[in-house]
C-alpha cells in the first residue's frame, strides 16, 4: 500500500510548487495537483515546506577505534533530526579506511547502526604499493570517494605525493568517482603555527593566524592546477577563506570538475563576533573574520558554492574542553543541518530553494547518488522532509543526540523545526521526535 503526501509546498531548485508526492515501495511513484489515490495511507503536510532528504557528504562517524568520541548510532540519530537521509562517512578512522578488507568491514560494523543510508570513502595516500591498482579496488568494492588531507588532522594521517594525486584525479575523471581534499598546505601551517607558538599566543585569532589564509590558496591552487591538467573530479571540503575562491572560478573555465563546499561552522561564525565560543569552534581550517564571512556567504548565495555540509566531527569534553593550543578541532552540527539552512532562507539570506540545491541535490549528484538520493523526481528513493516553516525554537543541551553534548549553536534560536522525516517512504521522524524503534539506514553502493 502506498503512501499519500497530501498538500505540502516541494520546494524544487528552481521553484516552490504545493503538490501532493505518492510514494509506493519506498520510491516517490508521483508528483502532482490532487493526486488520486484511493488505497493509500494520506499525511497531511499542509503548511510545510517539503525538501529531499539533506544528503552530507562530510561526516566524521568515529567508527571504528573512536567511539570514545561518538559512535554511528547518535550520530546518525543526530542526522535524521537535522533533516539529513543520507551520509557519506570519513576514512580517518582506527583503522584508517585504506584498503577493500577495511572498507568492507566497517561497512559490515556500521549495517544495522544507522538511522539513515549511508555511503563510505576511503582514504587517499600513498599506501606503500601500486597506488593504480589499490584505488581501483577500492573502487570495485564500494568507496563512493577518497578523502585526501593535506595538512595535519584527527589520526594524523600523511599527505599524499604529487603522484598519488595526479593517479586519482587522472582516475577519477576514467571512473568518475571524486577526491575530497582538506586543502591547507602543510608546510605553510608548520611554518605559521611555529611562530605563533614561539610568540605565546593562543586563543581563536591566534588559530587563524597559525593557519592564515595563504595555506588555502596554496592548497588549493596546487589541487586545481593537477585537476585542470587531468580534467580530473576535485572536492575542497570546508573552504574557510573566501579569497581562495578565485582559483575555484578560474578552474571551472576548463576541464576540470573541481567543487567547493561550506560548513555552517565557517557561515555562522568568526573570530571576531563569536570570540567567547572559544574551542567549540576551533576548526582546521580556522574560522576567520566577519568580512570573510560575509564574502562566503554571498558566495553561497551566486552558486560559486556547490554544497553546504557539516564535517561534523565530535570529541570528547577532555579533549575539546581544555586550553584553547590543546583542544581538538571540530565542531557538531549535523542535527541542525537544515534547520540552520532553513533560518537562513527564512530570513532572507538565500532562498528556499538554495536550501535543496546546497543540501540535496547537488551533493547527490557530485557523488553519483543521483537522481535516487537528492532529488523528488518519480524513481527516487522516498526520502523526504517536512519542515514546518512557523516553529520557533532555541537550541537547548538536553535536546542533542550525541554522546558529548557540545555543540555551539546551544541558545541559538532556530526557525523552521524539522517536523517528519521519510527514509525510502518510512516515517522516521514524526512531530520531531524519532518514531522507528530500531535503525532503518542501509550501506549504498
């Protein structure tokens, strides 16, 4: 029997339209005016705002070997709530995702954990052998992508060599799979952190100037250039500092694929206004001043941003608690991934239907989920949202999935609650709260 969506304004990249979705076997089988359907179940949705699922394709999971800091469980909890239906989890994990036997197995842990579909990446460096061949496998055995981080990060991995890069992007653009890259360049951040040790400084503006915006633009500018001589498929995660941006529109005047992507760390906050929040915006790279964030946000708003995504990455409170030069870097939002975005729009920052270009559809197509993730067309799995456009709420302690309740947008106040959830046509999330009794999320291919 299906399922009957009856009223609700399907907020399109182009357009806002009130129609009625029909959803039989998991997938939407119409989308119109006053669809008829005698024999299915009808949830009114009059009064919401209904988008496709948030698809996020920057999650750090913490499974396996760091479950200390959060385990897939409440993270993908966390997700639903914010409007998210599916994730794409990072390789920095213990052990790092770097070989088919490690993919499949986490992939065999994390089956059965997740509140919503999920899909992994495997980690790029230079693995000590055929770097082709190793890629390819991974390949062959599920990655949706590879996660490249050029400077220092959570399990300290090592950049990789000209080659390695220069062999995935090549690859990428034959398999069509995509390279993320933390773009900052090592070197720089060594060089900046050092001096701004050896002056006893500390603190956000400190941070910033230990990883200024040089090490970006460098990164970033090596990554393009490789990609533009491939035409290869490149990702720079996080972007923080909107001069880099630049290069991005010089690159997508030739053959490369290269994309950018936001967090709401960097569009919400700067070291300037948001100075008292202190670790719990401690982010590689660094959150910089309110022109710069002013400038990224205008970026989003002309579409020189492909994607808005969290890089939600929790930490325990010893470790993300403590002087500022000892804290670990990441911030938890993917519970109010949409609502965020949603406020945004609301108050006229950007529109709606930015809100399901940034969030659904374009990361599904980046990554090669669509039209079945990211979209509403008949076909797609039914994953759907219903956002209620009127609700007003601050962001309290008690209401966080995660294992350590930290996050900075507590006693923010939000617009725009995620009222029902729908993953693959199964009410997830009702009234806003979860309403299934076990986990529904399964691995993609």
């Amino acid at each position: 029997m299906g399922v009957l969506l009856r009223g609700g304004a399907i907020v399109f990249r182009d357009a806002v339209v009130e129609a009625d979705i029909l959803v039989e076997e998991g997938k939407v089988a119409r989308v119109g005016k006053s669809v008829d359907s005698g024999y299915s179940k009808t949830i009114d949705l009059r009064g919401r705002l209904v988008l496709p699922g948030a698809v996020d394709p920057h999650v750090h999971g913490r499974e396996p070997g760091l479950e200390y800091k959060d385990d897939f469980y409440r993270t993908t909890r966390a997700a639903v709530l914010g409007g998210v239906t599916t994730v794409l989890d990072m390789p920095n994990t213990l052990p790092p995702v770097d070989s088919p036997p490690k993919l499949l197995e986490k992939k065999s842990l994390l089956s059965g954990k997740s509140y919503v579909d999920f899909a992994l990446y495997a980690v790029l460096y230079d693995y000590g052998g055929d770097v082709e061949s190793n890629i390819v496998e991974l390949v062959k055995s599920g990655a949706v992508g590879f996660k490249a981080f050029m400077a220092q990060t959570t399990g300290n991995l090592p950049p990789p060599s000209f080659k390695t890069i220069y062999t995935a992007l090549e690859l990428s653009r034959k398999l069509g799979f995509t390279v993320v890259f933390h773009a900052e360049n090592r070197e720089c951040v060594e060089f900046f952190t050092s001096r701004v040790l050896a002056e006893g400084r500390d603190g956000l503006k400190a941070h910033n100037d230990a990883r200024p915006p040089l090490c970006e633009e460098l990164s970033i500018e090596y990554i393009a250039s490789i990609a533009e001589a491939v035409g290869g498929r490149a990702y720079i995660a996080h972007l923080g500092t909107a001069s880099a941006l630049k290069t991005i529109r010089k690159s997508r005047r030739g053959p490369a694929e290269v994309y950018v992507e936001v967090t709401p760390t960097h569009l919400f906050f700067d070291y300037e206004e948001r100075g008292e929040l202190g670790t719990l915006i401690k982010v590689n790279p660094p959150v910089r001043d309110s022109k710069n964030r002013a400038k990224l946000w205008r970026a989003v708003a002309s579409g020189l941003v492909d994607v808005v995504a969290t890089d939600h990455a929790p930490h325990a409170e010893y470790e993300k608690m403590v002087e500022f030069s000892k804290a670990a870097a990441g911030a938890t939002s993917i519970q109010h991934l949409v609502p965020l975005m949603m406020t945004s729009a609301l108050e006229g920052a950007i529109p709606v239907t930015k809100v399901a270009e940034l969030c659904s559809e374009k990361p599904a197509k980046i990554f090669g989920l669509y039209p079945v993730k990211g979209s509403l067309l008949p076909g797609a799995d039914a994953d759907i949202v219903a956002v209620d456009p009127s609700a007003e709420y601050v962001v309290s302690k008690e209401s966080l999935e995660y294992k350590h309740k930290l996050t900075p947008y507590v006693g923010r106040k939000l617009r725009g609650r995620v009222d029902k959830v729908l993953l693959r046509g199964e009410m997830v999330v009702d009234g806003g709260a979860i309403v299934v009794d076990k986990p529904l999320g399964r691995p993609l291919r």
